[in-house]
C-alpha cells in the first residue's frame, strides 16, 4: 500500500481533486471536498489497476506541500 498526496481545489462551480507522485493524468471531481476527494480515490485505483505499479514516481518520496501566491509578469 503507497501513501498518496491528493491537491484538492476549491473553484466557483466545484471541487477538483488531483494526486501528487504519480505517472500520468489523474483527476477527480464533485461538488463537494468530499465528493471530488472519493472521486480522486476512485481515478487514482482505475490508473493502478490499468496501468500497474511502475506509475508511482518513486524517485522522490513528497513530504510536504506548500502552497504559495507569486505574482507573474
């Protein structure tokens, strides 16, 4: 079993959620925190089963996530 770090966002018509770590595009979504996180869950063990073990990145193991606002010119 592989601890996963999963970005959820906040957006004016829902909640976006996406994993840190792994190999190609996962996304989930819902309404709610609750329902885009379940959603996620549910992308990210499709990816697995469809795709096998050689998704995780493990070449560097996330330890922490930071958000930050910058401004870009």
């Amino acid at each position: 079993m592989n601890k996963i770090k999963i970005i959820v966002e906040r957006h004016s018509d829902g909640y976006v959620g996406y994993p840190l770590g792994l190999k190609g595009v996962v996304v989930g979504q819902g309404n709610s925190f609750e329902e885009a996180l379940e959603d996620t869950q549910s992308a990210i063990k499709f990816h697995i089963e469809s795709f096998g073990s050689d998704i995780f990145d493990d070449e560097s193991e996330i330890l922490d996530v930071i958000v930050a606002d910058s401004l870009v010119a």
